[in-house]
C-alpha cells in the first residue's frame, strides 16, 4: 500500500483491496480490465450498483460486484476525498457501531486527515483485531500499542467537516460506502445533532 502512495499510518491492510483500484483506475486502467482482474464479472441484479437495502452488515462484505457505473460529471474545481471509518464494530440487529477513527486522503494530493474517537461502548474483539484499535481500563486510547490523541464524537466530526469545506465541490468516496461508511457516518452526524457543527 505504501508504494502506491497510501499513507498506512491511516489505512491498513483491510484497505488493501480499495487502495489498489484506486490507485489502478488513477493510473490509467480501465474499469473492465480492473473488474476482470479483481474478478467482479458477475452482474447481480440488485439495487444500484449491486447492494440490497438491508442496512446490517454482520460480515466483513466483498467488494461490490460489477454495477451500472456511469461517468459523474465534475468541474474543473471538483475534489475527490476518499475516506475510511474504523468501528466499535459492523451493523449488526440494525444497530450502528460507534466510530473509533475518521481517515481521509484528498486523491491527488498529500493532503490527508485522521482523527480517533472515543467510542461510548466497547470496541469488538474482532474489530481490535482488523483496527488495533483499543481502548484499555484507563481510557487510553492504542493503536497497534501505541498511544494516540481521541477526542469525542462531536469534536472528531466537526473538525473533519472544516477539514472538507477547505476544498471545492468535494466528493467522497469510501470502498463500502453505500452500505458502511456514509450510513455509519450519518447516522453518528445525527446522534450529535450535527447543524450545530460550524
């Protein structure tokens, strides 16, 4: 990943498999060639580009299987911001993980943000194990053991929004964003009431 020019102080392995489509499609491959040789050949015949509407996520889910993927027009002052949430855990029984980290990489540039958060309920096992992300007895936040700054949900999200209103007409991106990411990241938006956010 850090050849590809990822930051893996942000993303790590599990964003393995987004980050080198990313980094293929920006390099000039097609989307054909880049979906044979992740092998999303097959078409379903779902919603979108491939999803069902159930929100629960009880699986690490695969890549999204080949969609109806159509050019978005953007100016010439368009940012693309890929983004990646960390979490206490999946969806599970409808119910939102809490998120431990906000990651973003403007594509094209250096610039990046991270942010960790204190969540309000234990981190899964299983997410320690993919994130290493942990908060131990003393409310000290790690990150493979080591100690990182976390601050709360409100502040974690209010300085990443200043972050994104720095750059024009943003459009973010997250490797399972329809299903994951941006409903997790409303969903803790709406918690914290987020029109208050400057």
């Amino acid at each position: 990943m850090a050849e590809a020019g990822i930051n893996t102080d942000h993303f790590k392995a599990h964003s393995t498999r987004s980050a080198s489509v990313s980094k293929a499609y920006l390099a000039g491959v097609s989307i054909s060639e880049i979906m044979q040789q992740a092998h999303w050949a097959k078409e379903i015949p779902l919603p979108g580009i491939g999803l069902t509407v159930d929100a629960d996520v009880e699986h690490l889910p695969e890549a999204v299987p080949q969609g109806n993927f159509k050019p978005v027009p953007a100016g010439e002052n368009t940012t693309f911001i890929v983004f990646d949430l960390e979490t206490t855990d999946l969806v599970r029984g409808g119910k939102y993980p809490h998120i431990t980290q906000i990651a973003a990489s403007v594509v094209g540039s250096v610039s990046e943000f991270s942010a960790y958060v204190y969540p309000k309920v234990p981190i899964a096992s299983t997410a320690q194990q993919i994130t290493g992300i942990i908060v131990n007895n003393s409310g000290t936040m790690t990150v493979h053991g080591q100690k990182v700054h976390a601050e709360d949900l409100y502040s974690s999200i209010d300085k990443f929004c200043k972050w994104l209103k720095k750059y024009p007409s943003v459009y973010l991106i997250a490797h399972n964003g329809r299903k994951f990411d941006f409903p997790v990241l409303m969903n803790a938006m709406m918690n914290i009431k987020c029109d208050r956010i400057s």
